[in-house]
C-alpha cells in the first residue's frame, strides 16, 4: 500500500467514511427495446462523470466496480455504473459460461454511447471512461466506433487482452473458421474456452465479435485515439497472457502498475487504485 493510501486509511478510521451521495436506480430504455439498470451518484458540479463498466458477464454491482462507486462518489464525483443487457432486459445477475450468449461486442459499445447519451440529456459536459477487465476492452470498442465528444478519457483497469488460452496460430485458425461459420449463416452453438470460462456456449456470430478483439487490435486501438489513454494494471494479475503489460506499455497509452496488486484490486489494493484514479481524473 502506498503511504498516500495509508494515510487516507487512516483518516477514514478517525473521522469515519464520508457519506457519498444517495445512489439512484436509473432503468434506460434501448433502441433495440431491451432495459438497461444502473447506478447513479450525483456528484459536484465542475467535476468529470465518471462512466464504469464491468467485467466479462458482470453487473455494476461486481465488488471492483462497486467500491470505485462508493470512494468515487465520497470524493465528490458524478458516476454512473450501468449494468450491459448481454440481450437480458432488466438484466441484475451475472451470466453463467454455460448460458446460451447471443449478445456482441457492438451491442455492448451501442449501449455505453446509449448512456452517453443519457448523461448528456442531463447536461453533463465532460465524461470519463473506466472499464475494468473486458469492460476495458468494451469501452475501446465503443471509442473506435462513433464516441461522443463528451467522452474525454479512458481510463482501463485490469485490461484484458480478451485471450483464449491457445497460442498465435491455434487462435488464428480458430478465428478464420468461426468466420466462415457467419458467412455461412450456420447456427450450430460453440462450446470453447474463452477468458475465464472454461464452457463459453455461443452462436458463432458471439464468439467472433470478441474473438477479433485479439491484443494485436487492442494494442492498435489505444495507440490511435485522440483523448488520453491510461491503463492501470496489478503486476501479480494472473489472468494475463505473458508480456502483455510490456505489449500495453509500447503504446502511446499511459501504464501504471500497481507492486502486488491481483486482477481485482482487492484488499489494501482498493485505495492505490482509488488513489491511481482520482489522480488521473485531475490528470490532463
């Protein structure tokens, strides 16, 4: 732990914690029909919103996610931490792997720019991206689509490289043949290991839509954005490839590691990534 995340520690224990601001449950209608549920926290004026997405499968309320809520909203930030549909209207769990998973990578970026646009109708003029895990991924697939000026950051935590647990070649293959499975319109479900599920049930149309997010284009794609880019990532994450902090860190991105910090930032953790995150919110 940093000696700035012990001394906040250390407030807190005297003082008590601050009251963030009452969280709001916010239900959002999409163009596709479906509702979306979120979390809101209305912060001070002047101030970035911060817009958080989870993890592979996850809602707003993974424990990641929920303690940037709370020590982001204490110090006085707007946020909002939607819930991704993943096709389930009124969504409020996590997915199983071994669910049947119809939704894609554009689905996902349709409904960030969706509560983009949400923010906006409630004249918000400035907002942060913070993706943790593949919401990392997901946020980039919303930034290489149509991004709202609005959006000035991003900011990953724990980015992925959407990985499946074969080398180069054996991924390639498994890419060029999922391919000719859209072409074909063939509906047949897959079974394959991908991020952490072992039984990742999918149309085929799913599973390329994530698999052509592969580390080479997630590279690529936070090298050519115009706003900032800043990862954040814990050197005893284990649900990364080898070298792929060394991989993120050749891009024009900013890398900050974070010495003994696990994939979800857990424990003493929370407040060096906390801390890691209001600096760069204040950062240019």
């Amino acid at each position: 732990m940093t000696v700035h995340a012990m001394l906040r520690l250390a407030i807190l224990l005297m003082v008590g914690v601050v009251i963030p601001a009452l969280a709001d449950s916010v239900e959002l209608v999409l163009p596709n029909k479906l509702t979306a549920k979120a979390e809101y926290r209305r912060g001070e004026i002047g101030k970035p919103t911060v817009l958080l997405i989870h993890g592979f499968l996850q809602t707003h309320e993974f424990p990641t996610i929920h303690r940037l809520t709370e020590g982001l909203a204490s110090a006085g930030y707007s946020v909002l931490a939607p819930t991704l549909t993943l096709g389930v209207t009124y969504r409020k769990q996590s997915l199983p792997c071994e669910a049947i998973h119809t939704h894609n990578m554009a689905d996902g970026a349709k409904e960030i720019a969706a509560w983009v646009a949400w923010l906006k109708s409630r004249k918000v003029t400035s907002v942060v991206l913070v993706g943790h895990s593949f919401g990392s991924v997901e946020t980039l697939a919303y930034l290489s689509a149509r991004p709202d000026p609005l959006v000035r950051k991003l900011i990953g935590i724990s980015a992925v490289e959407g990985r499946l647990k074969v080398d180069g070649a054996e991924r390639d293959a498994l890419i060029k043949h999922t391919r000719m499975l859209v072409k074909t319109q063939q509906k047949k479900l897959l079974t394959k290991q991908f991020s952490f599920c072992q039984k990742y049930l999918s149309t085929p149309e799913s599973l390329l839509s994530y698999l052509e997010w592969t580390p080479q284009r997630i590279v690529s794609e936070a090298s050519r954005f115009s706003i900032p880019v800043a990862f954040i990532m814990g050197s005893r994450d284990d649900r990364l490839g080898p070298d792929w902090i060394d991989n993120l860190k050749k891009t024009k991105a900013k890398v900050l590691v974070i010495e003994g910090a696990n994939h979800f930032m857990d424990g003493d953790f929370e407040f060096d990534l906390l801390d890691n995150v209001l600096l760069e919110l204040k950062a240019p």
